[in-house]
C-alpha cells in the first residue's frame, strides 16, 4: 500500500492542510503502508520556493515523516509534454485561444469544476496551435477511445463502495477540461497528478473532498492512458472536536500562525479532532 500527500505550493499550509496530511499518514500506518510527499508546483505563476521550504517545515513540525527523494513536479515538465504529446498523436487534443469572458459569451453553463467549455475551438487542428495556446482534450472522441470505463473504488465516509463514471457526465458536467494551460504551457493538475500517481505507484489516494469529482476525470485519463487507477478515499472538510464544521476564516488560518502563538502540534490537532 503506497499512497502520497500533494500539495501545491501557492500558499501557506492551513488548519484543513494538517487534516489532511494526518488522514494520509493514519491511512497509511492503519493498512501498514507508506506514504510520500509530492510537491504539485506545475502552476509556475503561482507557486513560490518559500511555500514548498515552509511545506516541509510545517509538516516535519507535525511529526510526519517521508522518504527522499520528494518528486516536485517542476523538475518533470518534459515527462508531462511526452504525454501531451502522445495524446495530441491520437487526435485527442486541440489548442484553444478563448478567454474567459469570450467562453462566458458563448453561452457556456456552469459544470462541476467551473463553466463547461461550449466547444468553440474544437475543430482546430494541432498543427494551427499559436504560442501561447491551452491544449483542450477533445471529451467525446477520448470517451470513444478509452471504451467502457471502469468502476472506482471508494473508501471514504461520504461515498463508500464501487462508483460508476457515467460518459454522460463526463460530457455535460466537465466538458473539454484543459490539459495544458494557456501562456505558461504548464500542465494542468489532472494530467500531472494522474501521471504521477501512475508513475509512483500509488495505490490509495486521500484527498479532501472537493476532489470528489475531479476523479471522474482522473479515472478516464487512466483509461486513455493504460495507468492503473488506484483506491479513493475522500475526507470530509476538516471539523473542530465536537465535530462541527470548522469556519472558513479557521480553518484557513495558517498553522504558522498558530505555531507562532505558541501552539504545539498536539493542540493544533486538538483544534480538528485529531488529537
Ligand atoms: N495538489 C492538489 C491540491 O493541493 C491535491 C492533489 C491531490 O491530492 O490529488 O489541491
């Protein structure tokens, strides 16, 4: 059992980051596997070497630990574009120049994850992509491609047991999603967490639950890709110890800032439930 905890470095670690890490590391030790750190820093215009040094730090202050070497995606662009590429081989992939007010402007309905692109650079061809494009999957023709898709096993508390993919969905609710992001040519969270997981063998994910339905996504991008898709569990929001859903302006409070008023790491995890 090998399963990984993924922060992006954009921003400091907070109260709902420690839950998290600790339901990582519990899961781990409970089925007697590891864990690792994965440092998810493919946002090159948000993510900073101070918050990725500060990642370590808070977690290392936590009483977590991981084996090194720790995998920052940054060091890995060219790993992501072969896949990029191997999908664009396939007539999977088409470049995209709308803005987000021109994709609001066509009529695009809210999905899931955001408006549901409305299709409208869909017949371009690669070989017309301009610098500075996003890479858009062609939903459709990879549903073709990819065949039946396969149930996923979930293990959290809020969708327990054998979860369908639903091609409906996939079409009406995510749409065309970005692979590669416009300007920076960075690749998107989807290709570069699924990649990774892959790569890593990871074979349990715990995430918080506002992935729940990124997974669709991932399970069909394993699919296309031959990746074996691992076990979900996905956690609920971080609580306080009665259980009650912790406040946004809490739970997003810095666990520096409560280091720094003299908190130890046994009442921060005292603070949601954990210790
Ligand atoms: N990097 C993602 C985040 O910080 C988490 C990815 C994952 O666990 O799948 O939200």
């Amino acid at each position: 059992m090998l399963t990984r905890f993924a922060p992006s470095p954009t921003g400091p670690l907070h109260l709902g980051h420690a839950y998290s890490a600790v339901m990582v590391w519990t899961l781990a030790a409970d089925l007697g596997g590891a864990a690792l750190l994965r440092i998810e820093d493919t946002d090159s215009t948000r993510c900073r070497p101070e918050y990725e040094a500060a990642i370590y730090d808070d977690l290392h202050w936590l009483g977590l630990h991981w084996p090194d070497p720790v995998r920052r995606q940054s060091d890995h662009r060219a790993e992501y574009d072969a896949t990029l590429d191997a999908l664009a081989g396939r007539g999977l992939l088409y470049p995209c120049s709308c803005s987000r007010s021109a994709i609001k402007a066509a009529g695009a309905k809210p999905g899931w994850d955001g408006l549901v692109y409305p299709g409208t650079c869909r017949a371009r061809p690669m070989t017309e992509a301009r610098p500075g494009d996003a890479l858009r999957l062609n939903m459709a023709r990879a549903l073709q491609q990819a065949g039946p898709l396969p149930e996923f096993t979930e293990t959290g508390p809020l969708f327990s047991g054998k979860i369908a993919v639903q091609n409906s969905d996939l079409i009406s609710q995510i749409g065309d999603p970005v692979l590669r992001r416009k300007q920076t040519g960075d690749p998107a969270y989807h290709l570069a967490c699924c990649h990774d997981d892959a790569l890593q063998g990871i074979t349990h994910v715990v995430r918080g639950a506002d992935l729940w339905r990124a997974t669709f996504l991932h399970v069909l991008l394993q699919a296309l890709m031959g990746w074996q898709t691992p076990i979900y569990h996905h956690h609920d929001l971080v609580r306080d110890e009665a259980g009650q859903r912790l406040a946004k302006i809490v739970k997003s409070r810095a666990i520096a800032a409560y280091r720094a008023e003299g908190f130890g790491p046994k009442d921060l995890l005292g603070l949601i439930g954990l210790a």
